[in-house]
C-alpha cells in the first residue's frame, strides 16, 4: 500500500495517510517518526520509511503529539519489534498506557452524525483501528527540556487541551512547527479549509485547546505541518491567529447553515 509522501522542507516529510499526518525528520540515515496513523495504516507507514530511503530500524525514537489511536497506532509495533524508544509529554504517558481513555466516544458520534462528513469518518476510523486496544507497553517521557537529541533536533510544546499532554513540535532550524491536533488545516467532519480548530466533540478541554494556540503562535516558523489537512506555507503565528479567531466566531444557528 502506497503512503503519499511529500517533502516540504529539507529533508523533511509529511506523509497522508488515512485521514491522519505523520511527519519523517531524516538526518542521515537516521530518522525521527512523529506519530504513526492508525493501526491499519501500518503498511503506509513503513512505505513512507521506504521511499525516503529509510527501514524501521533506522527509526531513532518515536515521538507522539498525543495518544488517540489515528496518531498512536503503530508506535507499539515499532517499540516491541526493533526496540524504538516512544516518546510523549509526561501528562500523556498514562494515556498511551491506556490508564485511562480520553477519545471522543460512539455516543458523540452518534449524536454528531447529522453533521456532514461524521458518518463516513466514523464508518473508516472502525475500519482503519480507530477503536482498536493499541497501549504501549513501556511509553517514556521526553528526556529533556529543549530540543531533542533526535534527527531534526525537535522541542517539544506542550499545548494541552485536544488532550492533556497534547504537544506540538517546533523544528526551528527548518523553519516548521508539527502541529498534531492542535492547530490543523482541515478534517474529513469539517467543512472549513485552513488554519482550524478541530471539530468540538473531538477536544478533551476546548477551552485550554483555544488558550493552548496563544502557545503556538508563539513559535517562530513558516511552515506548518498538521495532523489532518495538508501543509501550510506561510506564518505560522498568522495561521494560530486566523483558527484562533474561528473558534472565537459563535455557532451557526440551524443544521442547514453548519
């Protein structure tokens, strides 16, 4: 199965998989992997690894921006089978463990489902593992303040509210800020196109998920790499300012008008 790669920086990749990003910060032969898509989107992964000229086993540590299943969902598989380390913010690591759950549930779903789009994302996140039993084992917290001693040499943000260790990654030396599901550029439930707060129902706390874009604007970049939606060219602070004041913007009234 064939991933859609697109190198949008130097040596720098974000890969579309089903529905969810991923993001590939090679330096050498060496990689870093931030988040994975779902569990059925295994073989888009390691696709991705291989058209970059990379292998699983040259994954240096996973880093995950949070635990829901689209982002999560082979980040076992790598740990267990070529030992790579899984790296999240300390306030996520009992998330990806599954000591508890913080996913929006069927029930919500369900009650969304009149709004465009709802069905048919729900009908392929079942079928992609979306609801599958995914923990990782032995999930680790960042081992630093700062930028990572990875490929890219990442700094992890911390932006909760999507979830409580939400975090978003900022690659200052590529000019790009891996946005994760804090600040996104478009959704299979979201009609909207561009810098956008995901969909309500999909936010742990919304209110610290619109104070946590202050955070984001704060990073300096001109290249912003979501977790749903394609590439942003352009100002990152502007594209945090501009979902910033969508979220902002009251509901529309009526079914008809969303």
């Amino acid at each position: 199965m064939r991933a859609d790669v697109r190198q949008v920086a130097d040596d720098t990749y974000l890969v579309h998989g089903s529905n969810t990003n991923w993001v590939i910060l090679k330096e050498g032969d060496a990689v870093t992997l931030v988040d994975t898509g779902y569990p059925g989107d295994r073989e888009r992964l390691l696709d991705s690894l291989a058209q970059v000229g990379s292998a699983p086993e040259a994954v240096a540590a996973v880093l995950v921006t949070h635990a829901h299943n689209d982002h999560l969902g082979s980040a076992e598989h790598l740990r267990a089978a070529h030992g790579t380390p899984v790296y999240l913010h300390e306030a996520e690591v009992p998330h990806a463990r599954r000591d508890f759950l913080h996913q929006v549930t069927v029930g919500t779903v369900l009650a969304n489902g009149w709004r465009p789009g709802v069905l048919p994302w729900a009908v392929h996140a079942l079928r992609v593992g979306g609801t599958a039993h995914v923990p990782v084992a032995a999930p680790e917290a960042f081992p630093a303040d700062g930028p990572l001693d990875l490929p890219g040499r990442p700094v992890p943000v911390h932006t909760p509210g999507h979830t409580l260790g939400h975090t978003v990654f900022h690659v200052p030396d590529r000019g790009a800020v891996l946005g994760g599901d804090a600040l996104v550029t478009g959704h299979a439930t979201s009609r909207p196109e561009g810098p956008q707060l995901l969909p309500d129902m999909f936010h742990h706390e919304r209110a610290r998920a619109v104070a946590s874009l202050e955070t984001v604007a704060g990073l300096e970049g001109d290249l912003l790499l979501p977790g749903h939606g394609p590439a942003h060219h352009g100002s990152v602070r502007k594209a945090a300012d501009r979902a910033r004041e969508r979220a902002a913007r009251p509901p529309a009234r009526g079914r008809s008008s969303r």
